[in-house]
C-alpha cells in the first residue's frame, strides 16, 4: 500500500490519483499518523495482448499454406458423414 502525505493530496493530487486508478489503495497521514485510506471504486482490468496468429502462420509456411483441401470442404465432407 503506498502512502502520501495531506500536503501530497494537495500538491500532488495527479500522482496519487494515478496510484488509485492503477489499482492501489493510498493511505493517507497527518503529522505522521495514519487518519484515512483511499481505495478504488473497482479494480481496473488489464488489457490482454493476443498474439499474431497471422504473424505466426507467414512464420510456419512462408510460402503460404500447404497444399490440400480447405478446411471448410474438410468440415463439410465429416458433417455429411453422420
């Protein structure tokens, strides 16, 4: 939990404030006395980074896919297959 000071709040307030939207909770003292602690309203979600698939595949076959049926007329011959 990090820690700022009345004259932080008032001085500062933009660096605490991105402490609090970051997720942290702040506590807040007064002549060295803890009197008040600041908490997010909800907690922020990370953003997920998905990998480049189409990246990874010009990786694998740099020559573009291999030979054969697509996957679609693969999918349709095992549906009929039931």
């Amino acid at each position: 939990m990090k820690s700022a000071t009345v004259a932080d709040l008032r001085n500062n307030f933009s660096r605490v404030s991105r402490w609090i939207e970051d997720g942290e909770a702040v506590r807040i003292t007064r002549r060295g006395r803890t009197f008040a602690t600041l908490n997010p309203s909800r907690r922020k979600t990370k953003q997920i980074e998905w990998p480049d698939l189409g990246a990874r595949l010009d990786r694998m076959f740099p020559g573009g896919p291999p030979p054969g049926k697509p996957a679609s007329e693969i999918v349709s011959e095992s549906r009929g297959e039931y």
